[in-house]
C-alpha cells in the first residue's frame, strides 16, 4: 500500500508445508536399504523428488551412519532435507550432511496439516497471503504481554510474538488476533482469535462475550458454525485438554 | 489551518458524494471558508451534484501536475461565496494521484480555507487511500446493511493505520458515523438494521442519520446539495450534521416512525 515504495525484488514469507516422514526405528542401513527398495517400488512416482525428513526421535542417542542413509534415500529419488528430534550428537552429524535441524514440534506437524486442509476450501487462502503483509509484528524488545486498548476493526491482525495479547476494545469480525501464548478480550469477540500459533497447547483465549468466527488454540480450531449456540454471547474461556478444544462458560 | 475533513465508506452508492455536497454547502452557508475535492479521478461525480459540472476547465490532476495552479482550478459555487469546487479528472485515473501531490495542494488550500472537504471514491485501494491520508476528521457513510457496515469498519481500521495521523504517531483521526438511507419503518419490522445494531459494531460517534428520502436523486439531478431543500427531511438532517459537526448539541431526529394522529392519516399527505 506504500505508494513511494520501490519495486522490490522479493518477499520473505513464511510458508508451511506437509512433508513426509521417514520415521527410523532401527539403524541396519542393509536393512533400511531392502525396506526402502520394496516401499519404493510400490509407488515410485510419489517418491521422485520428494523431500523428506527423517525422524530421530526413537533411535535418539544410537549413533545413525548419515552418509549412507543420505546416500539411500537420494539413491531412491528422494531429497532428504532435515532431520528431526534426536540428540546434539546426531544433530551434529546431520549438519555434516548438509541437512536441517527441524524443530522437534509433534505439535506443528498435526497444526500444519490442519491448516493445510483449512485453506483447501478455499476460503481464507487468499486473504492468507493477502493480509500477511498487514500482520502488525509487535516490538520484539516486548516479549511479554501486548496491550491494545483500541477496538480492532475488519481486516486489521494484530500478532502477539512471544507473549500475551490483552484487547481491550471490541474485536469486529473480521478481524484476527495472534498471540504465541493467552488472549484475552475484555469486550465482544467478533473476529478470529488463535493462541498458541506456535504449538503451546497451553494458551488459552479469554472473552468476555463470545461471538467469534474462530477459535483455535495450537492449530485445533474451531468455526463459528461449530461452536454451540447456548455458548454464543456468553464470557468463556478456551483451552485445550487431551488436544480436544473445550468452551466453559465462567 | 484549515481542518481536513474526509469522506469515506468503503462500499459505494452510499452517499459519500452527497453528504460531501451537503456538507461542504452546510458549513459554508455557516460563513466557513470552505474547499470540497472529488477524489474519484476517472469517474467525477462531485461537479454534478454541485452543479458545475458546465464550468469546469481545470482539474484536481491539473493542479496536481502542476499543468494549473489552484486558483485556475477551483470553481467558485454560484449559491454560497464561501464554497469552491475542486472537479476530477474524467480522463486520467486514480494512479495520477501522488501523496506528495496531494500533500502540497492540501497544504495550499489549508492555508486558504476553514475546512476542505474529500469526497472518497469507493474501495479500500489507492484513489480512496489518497482521499483519507491526509484526513484530520473522517465521516464514515454507512447504510444500515450489513455489508456497509463490514465494509465501514474495515476502513475504520485503515484510518486508525495508514493515515499521516497513524504514520506520524500524531493524535489520532476523529471518527464520526454518518448513517444514511435510514429507514425507520422497515427498521420497526425487522429487516433493516437500527441505529443500535450498527453502533453495536461500530461504535462510534453518530453524527446523523439521513433518511432514505426520494428528495436526495431529485436534489442531485438538479445539482442542487440536498441541504438547500429545506423542506425535505434528509436536508433537515444535514443540517443537524453540520450542526452536530460544529459542536452543537442536538438530539437525533428521523430515528422513530412517525406516529400518525388521526387527523392526520384522514388529511396528511
């Protein structure tokens, strides 16, 4: 929207993506390479140049042969790009192969996934990529809670990074709050709110009256269609247990 | 310095270029040295309802290319001494509009005048960005519909983020409501939103309500601003918005049905 701005070459955005998992329960790298082989076979046209991250977590500490792990998966087609979960020792060893250490968030895969089938519909891809260029990124010497006490309108996003959001004014629909830990709305909830956008599945949102279009807490969301009327207009909090979203009316 | 007062909407045909007309007339019948610009290059409206649209050599992209200065520009309104009309351009388009243009001719006529009023094209995109950044005060037109209002408050929250007040940290633009094509009787039957429902989203300060009022298209065909026909309930509640707007305290009209005695339903009109 800046008119005197410069055409800029590119933009940094971040993008998620569903990738699948080569989750290694064993180290036999003879073996892994006869179960790869027979899996590939089956559908080889899926696994042609398709990144994958190989998954650590259950043979954590037990020292994995990269090199010929690489060397297999790449044999197969495959671009192996990271790993994840395991120890520092391992991680170390990965670099070496030029691979990722991917955040060990079993949380995010289930949000990604999540998401990915949201925007499936269609209905909010578009305004997605559109609004990320509005997202308003808090101060990040301000770690802790973030304070608005003005009514958030249509089409404006406020983020929280790192901390709380506390809204003072109403919340139109339209609108959508972001926050890495608790939101709290001490007026109407119109719009969209989502705590814990980084997988703390212990945030919870706040409101003192219920009118939301969206909830959703670690990626588990709900729509407005989903949310039981006898809930609409009432003060609430959200939050999850056993990755189910609860509503209780306080 | 001159306040700057700007139009806006978001959703268009709600009557931003009337309520330009008969706000720009209302304050300067009131004695204000008053300047109202069309913002809507490629699709000028504003000379029409002002009635000028016969006198127009120069335009607002004119000025602002420097192709004439503002006094060869500004067309002078044959009702009211106090009242200049600064038209659009009907051949360029919005991209002709530049914000270090726009500043200079808005400190220009800030310099000459009380109030200077832009009338919004409608959108959210670059004509009625332009219209809105350098605003001091913003009447936002809705209709009591649900879109108007979506659309009003989506532009609420452009002006409290991309206005020069917003950019420079400045106190923030005033906000006013200005609901317009009011209906009380299909209010009172349900399928028309109240005052309260829009506030209820809104909430801001209500500076009017206009009726729907069949003397608003009769007004703009004859190029006459709806606030010289006194008689008709929509110039009556213009003026209480110019009024309201200049600070007076007045209670709403034009809210309720009006209860019909029975002489009246037997002779009324």
């Amino acid at each position: 929207m800046d008119i005197a701005a410069p055409h800029s070459q590119f933009e940094l955005k971040a993008g998620t993506f569903t990738l699948p998992l080569l989750r290694l329960l064993d180290t036999n790298m003879d073996a892994m390479a006869e179960q790869l082989s027979d899996t590939v076979e089956q559908a080889e046209n899926f696994f042609h140049n398709t990144p994958v991250v190989i998954d650590l977590n259950d043979i954590s500490g037990i020292t994995v042969e990269f090199p010929m792990l690489v060397g297999l998966i790449r044999g197969h087609g495959m671009i192996p790009v990271g790993v994840r979960g395991g120890t520092t020792a391992q991680h170390e060893a990965a670099e070496m192969m030029g691979l990722a250490i991917l955040a060990d968030n079993r949380q995010s895969s289930r949000t990604i996934s999540r998401h990915k089938s949201d925007s499936k519909s269609g209905s909010r891809s578009n305004s997605q990529s559109d609004a990320q260029s509005n997202v308003v990124p808090i101060k990040p010497e301000a770690l802790t809670t973030t304070l608005v006490n003005k009514p958030i309108r249509s089409g404006q996003r406020i983020y929280a990074q790192g901390g709380d959001l506390v809204i003072l004014g109403q919340v139109s629909s339209g609108a959508e709050l972001m926050a890495d830990g608790h939101i709290h709305v001490y007026a109407p909830l119109r719009g969209r709110a989502l705590a814990g956008v980084k997988g703390n599945e212990n945030a919870r949102i706040f409101c003192r009256d219920l009118q939301a279009e969206l909830i959703s807490i670690a990626g588990h969301y709900r729509t407005s269609e989903n949310i039981d009327t006898r809930l609409r207009d009432q003060p609430v909090q959200i939050y999850l247990e056993d990755h189910i979203l609860r509503i209780e009316i306080f | 310095m001159a306040r700057i007062i700007v139009i806006t909407s978001g959703k268009g045909g709600v009557g931003k270029t009337t309520t330009s007309s008969a706000l720009a007339m209302g304050l300067a019948l009131r004695g204000h040295r008053t300047a109202v610009i069309d913002f809507d290059v490629g699709l000028r409206n504003l000379d029409l309802v002002m009635g000028c649209e016969r006198r127009v050599v120069y335009d607002f992209v004119n000025v602002l290319n420097s192709e004439a200065n503002l006094t060869q520009a500004l067309i002078k309104d044959k009702r009211c001494e106090n009242l200049f009309i600064l038209p659009a351009s009907q051949t360029r388009d919005k991209s002709s509009l530049k914000r270090e243009g726009v500043g200079r001719v808005m400190e220009e006529l800030s310099r000459g005048f009380d109030y200077v009023v832009c009338d919004s094209p409608a959108g959210i995109e670059h004509g009625a960005m332009m219209a809105m950044y350098y605003a001091d005060d913003a009447i936002i037109v809705t209709n009591p519909e649900i879109s108007s209002v979506r659309d009003s408050d989506r532009m609420l929250g452009i002006l409290a983020g991309k206005s020069r007040r917003a950019e420079t940290a400045a106190t923030p633009i005033r906000e006013y409501l200005l609901l317009s094509r009011y209906d009380p009787e299909r209010v009172q039957r349900g399928d028309m939103m109240s005052v309260d429902d829009v506030q209820e989203i809104l909430s801001l300060e209500l500076l009017g309500v206009v009726p729907e009022s069949k003397a608003v298209l009769t007004a703009s065909n004859a190029g006459t601003p709806i606030i010289l026909d006194k008689e008709s309930d929509a110039g009556q509640a213009y003026s209480d918005v110019v009024k309201r707007y200049l600070g007076e305290r007045l209670p709403h009209r034009f809210i309720e049905t009006t209860k019909k005695g029975l002489l009246n339903r037997l002779f009324g009109e």
